[in-house]
C-alpha cells in the first residue's frame, strides 16, 4: 500500500473510525463559531457579505443559531445607499441574498467593539448578558473565530 493512501486511512481511522455515533453526535454539538464583521460605512460592504457566506457555511455544515455569535458593525442591509433594501449579496450579479429572515445578529452596531469582543472571549459579560450573547463552551469545545475587517501586522481595526 502506498504511504500515503496508509497515512490517510489512519488519518481517517483517527477521526471517524474509532468514534461511535453518539460521541460524533456530542461532538458536533460542542462546536462553535465567533463571526466577526468591524468595519462600518457603505464602502466596506464586502466585509458583511464575507462574514454572512461564512455564517451560511457553518450553518449548512450542521452548527446551530445557538452556537454561533455573529457580530454586524454596520447594517448595510438597511443603510440608505443600498439600492436593494434589506438585502446583501456576495456578488454584483446578486444572486443569492445572504442576509434573510433566518439571519440572527446577536452583536449590532456600537455593541461590536473590541470590549465586548474580549468579554465574549473570556466570559466576562456584565451582570444580565442574555444567554445569545455569551460563548457557552466548556473544556471540550472547538471554537471557530472569523474576523473581517481592516487589519495589519498583529492588529485589527474596530468601527473603523
């Protein structure tokens, strides 16, 4: 057998085979995604469209609304200039509306900051955070953060 078709059948064998379906299941339920879009004004647009297609991945890879917190700086959908209100789209030929009903912003405007971003992180919400709002993961869970936004060499930018 080649080493490389070895490698990938112990590769395989590591994550799938030796798993059971009750803790793959337990497993799945213990991932969790933190997006991040933290540019505002119109001309950043791109940044919810690229935040909303990877809200629309994880969510179609099996992740629930409750696992996932999306952080939205600036709601294009309903920004004046938006020649298509209500809607962001990925693309200029605007196929696919990424922001519909089913959409949960849990962080919005002001409340995307760098502040809350690091209480997220380490669980330090003031007192009556609700529920949304908070990264409930324990020792066992796999967090997912995306970020997009203006950036450098070790910084980001927020509302910026």
């Amino acid at each position: 057998m080649p080493p490389r078709l070895v490698f990938a059948f112990a590769l395989w064998w590591c994550l799938v085979g030796k798993w059971s379906r009750a803790d793959a299941a337990e497993l799945e339920r213990n991932n969790w995604a933190v997006l991040v879009e933290t540019s505002r004004y119109w001309y950043n647009y791109r940044h919810s469209s690229n935040v909303l297609s990877v809200y629309y991945t994880i969510k179609r890879l099996g992740i629930p609304d409750s696992h996932i917190i999306l952080m939205f700086a600036e709601d294009y959908a309903c920004n004046p200039r938006n020649s298509k209100p209500g809607m962001i789209f990925r693309e200029n030929r605007q196929s696919q509306n990424l922001y519909g009903e089913d959409v949960e912003v849990d962080y919005r405007g002001d409340e995307v900051s760098v502040e809350s971003f690091l209480r997220l992180l380490t669980g330090r919400h003031p007192p009556g955070t609700p529920r949304n709002k908070r990264l409930l993961t324990d020792s066992m869970s796999n967090v997912l953060i995306y970020i997009t936004g203006h950036s450098g060499e070790e910084f980001i930018k927020f509302q910026d």
